[in-house]
C-alpha cells in the first residue's frame, strides 16, 4: 500500500468540495422527498379520490395485525419503474409518496457513489475497491428482495 | 374497556392515524435528536404495542425513518470535519454486509423471535445509554496494523484550539464483527443500531467521541439502505405507514438538534432509560405470547 506523505491537515482541507457539494446535494433530497411524500398524502384527504377508501380497508386490515395485507395494498406499491410512472401519469397520490419513499432510500446510496468518485480522484485504488464491494451489496440488495 | 373501543374506533379513520403516527414520529425524531439514539427503538414499539401492527410493517416503515435521519444530520458533520470516511466504508463492508443478511432471515424468523431479540437489544441499548461518554484516544502509533494498512487514522479538528489532532484506531478486527452485528439487528429490527456501533467506535476502537459519532451517523443511513431496498421489493414497506414516520421523524430530529443546542439533559435520559426498560418489557412480554396481542 503507498504511503500517504500529505499530513492530515492535508488530506482533509484537499477534501471539501465534493463533500459540501455531497452535503447539500443530500440536504436538497431529503426535501425534495419530504415534499413529495407531504403532497402525495395530501392529494389521498378524503373526497380527492377513491384511494381513501383503499387506504380505510387497508388500514383495518392492518390494525388487525395481519402479517400479509391484501392484494388490494399491494398493488399500490409499484416494484417496476413502469409501474410507478403509469401511477404517477395518473396523478395518483400514493405514487408520489412512494416516489418520495425511494428518493429517501435512495439518498445513501448516491453517498457512497460520490464517495466512490472522491477515492477515484485520489487514485486511492484499494478504497475505490472497497467502496465498489458496498455498491455492489446494495445494489443486490434490492435484486434479492425481488426474487423473493 | 369502552376507552378501549373508543380509541379502536378512531384509529380506523385514515385521517386520524396518519396524523396520529406523524406525531408520535415528531416525538420519538426529537428524543432521538435530544438522546442521541434511533428514532427506530420508539417507532417501532410505538406501532407494534399501541396499533397492533405486525412488526415487520413496523420494521420497514422504520427502516426509512432511519435513512431519512441519516442523510438530513450528513451537512452538520460534513460542515465539522468529523467523519472518518475510509473508516465508515470499511466498516460499511461489514454493516452492509450484515444488513443484507438480516434482510434475508427476517422473513424467516417468527414475529416472536423479533419481539423477542427487540426488547433484549433495547435493553441493552438503554444500558449504554447510562454509559459515560469519554473516549481514552490513542496516538497513531498505536493503531492496529492492519488500521495503518488501510490508512483509517486521521485527524479531526479540535474545538479549543482550532487545530487538527491526530487519533488512531485499535482493534480493528473486532471493530469489523460488532458492525455486522450491528448490521444484522439494524435490518431485522428497523434501528440505527447507533448503541452498538458507538460504544464500539470510541470505546473499543478509541476513536474520539465527536468522530465516532459523526461516522456512525453517517454509517447507519447506509446501512439502513441496504436492507429497505430488500424491504421494498418484498413489499414490506407500506406507504401508509412509512410516509408519517419518515416525515414525522424528519421534523422531530430537526426541531430536536435545534432544542439540543441549549439544553443538556441528563435528568431525561435517565427518565428515557426508565422508559425504555419499560418498553423493553413489553416486548418481551409480547414475545412470551407468541407475538399476539399482549
């Protein structure tokens, strides 16, 4: 492994652009999330669509404990980008909250990509390596789950 | 008992249990913010104990929260200079590596075994919780090997005199299996796991308490990410219930970091610790049931 020779003082100060700009970037998502989800929810209030009488029988059925709630819920939670644009088309609230949703799980993995980005600047070669390891698992992550 | 169907009969409304969740979701982001633990260990009881929910909703529904939590406190820590970044993503191998796995087994294990293993980990997490924070930091020379290798020690800003002091870090390896630990218990149970990577950042690996925060933090909404994407192809991450809690949450962390600048509060946390056992109990308790209702 070479040997760094910067000081720490260094290696930090050579650091701060990208993450500021990381920062805020994740400051700016958290929002914009917050956001959707907030609308979404609003367009769901009561007269705005049939989706509040979706939500009160989905709602029972939870209070009960159920363990598998009916299909009539999980149709709601578009697994395919597909799926989620056709709900977001139709102007569908719960498409944006669940838009919202992703957008917050989201988040952490664009910060481990721009950390990747800031080991490939420092030609940190071994790090790049280690950052790609916990893209990857992630990413499967999410496979995994829809193989399920 | 008429009180009882009384609150039955109002939580049905959608209305009332959305607003209702996004409440007690401010509740539990401020005492997070305040007490430096998840939002996760009140959400999920919360959910569980007083709604009836089957606790792997609760668990999703939580699991964003956390991420939320994570990604809205990165500026403050970014803006300190705090977070050991090689160290997180080394140690993220691990978390992640464990969130993954904990991800697969949840469906496997019974709702009572995670009431059960819940209410243990809280527990414990009150107990650290009492523990007083005061890392005794090492020199660089003094790192593990295989920290040196790996290039983990740095340096962080000092308050007092404005300059950069040099840690380093021990026991890596030991370090590494609390992570995945951590990483396990934080996608079967919907937390931070902060009370396990904390205590094992300054107390065991002796990093500086400021730094061992700040790269937890920045660690757990990672590792939060790892299992909610499993969560969501699953389907176990319901909108109805994830949506208040991560808008409530958000709200309640960043109210609380803004209290937490005046006050210290030493008489809460005692009183949260009592809580928490408490709670802790309950979950237990509902264990000993068979996951039904207590």
């Amino acid at each position: 492994m070479k040997s760094d020779e910067r000081t720490p003082l260094e290696k930090t100060a050579s650091l701060p652009r990208i993450e500021w700009v990381l920062a805020w970037l994740l400051r700016g998502g958290v929002l914009i999330s917050a956001t959707l989800i907030a609308l979404g929810l609003a367009m769901e209030i009561p007269g705005a669509s049939s989706a509040y009488d979706v939500s009160a029988r989905s709602l029972a059925e939870l209070l009960q404990g159920r363990s598998q709630v009916s299909l009539e819920m999980e149709g709601r939670i578009p697994r395919t980008v597909a799926r989620l644009w056709a709900g977001l088309s139709a102007r569908n609230g719960d498409a944006m909250v669940v838009l919202g949703l992703l957008l917050l799980i989201a988040l952490p993995i664009v910060r481990v990509a721009v950390t990747l980005v800031m080991f490939l600047m420092e030609r940190d070669w071994a790090y790049v390596g280690i950052t790609l390891i916990v893209l990857s698992v992630l990413f499967s992550g999410m496979i995994l789950g829809k193989v399920h | 008992m008429s009180l009882m169907r009384l609150w039955s009969e109002w939580i049905r409304d959608p209305v009332v249990f959305e607003s209702l969740l996004f409440l007690i979701s401010i509740a539990a982001g401020i005492l997070g913010a305040l007490l430096g633990l998840g939002g996760g260990v009140i959400v999920v009881p919360a959910l569980t104990l007083l709604f009836g929910i089957d606790i792997r909703y609760a668990v999703g529904a939580s699991l964003v929260s956390v991420i939320a939590t994570s990604s809205g406190a990165a500026v403050a820590y970014v803006r300190d200079r705090l977070t050991n970044i090689r160290l997180a993503i080394l140690l993220e191998v691990a978390t992640t590596l464990g969130a993954l796995s904990g991800a697969m087994l949840a469906p496997y294990l019974s709702s009572t075994w995670l009431y059960f293993i819940f209410g243990v980990t809280l527990i414990y997490s009150s107990l650290v919780m009492l523990r007083p924070r005061r890392s005794e930091t090492i020199p660089v020379s003094e790192s593990h090997p295989l920290a040196l290798r790996f290039k983990l020690n740095s340096s962080y800003p000092d308050v007092v005199s404005g300059a950069m002091v040099p840690y380093g870090v021990a026991r890596l390896p030991f370090g590494v299996s609390v992570m995945y630990l951590a990483g396990v218990l934080s996608a079967l149970l919907g937390i931070g796991s902060g009370a396990l990577k904390v205590p094992a950042m300054d107390g065991a690996m002796r990093l500086p308490i400021k730094v061992s925060s700040a790269t937890s933090s920045f660690m757990i909404g990672v590792t939060g990410a790892a299992s909610a994407g499993a969560y969501y192809m699953r389907g176990d991450i319901l909108p109805i219930l994830a949506a208040p809690v991560a808008l409530g949450v958000l709200l309640g962390s960043s109210l609380g970091s803004q209290v937490m600048k005046r006050a210290r509060a030493p008489t809460i946390r005692k009183l949260f610790v009592v809580v928490l056992l408490i709670v802790a109990l309950q979950m237990i308790l509902r264990a000993l049931n068979g996951g039904g209702r207590a």
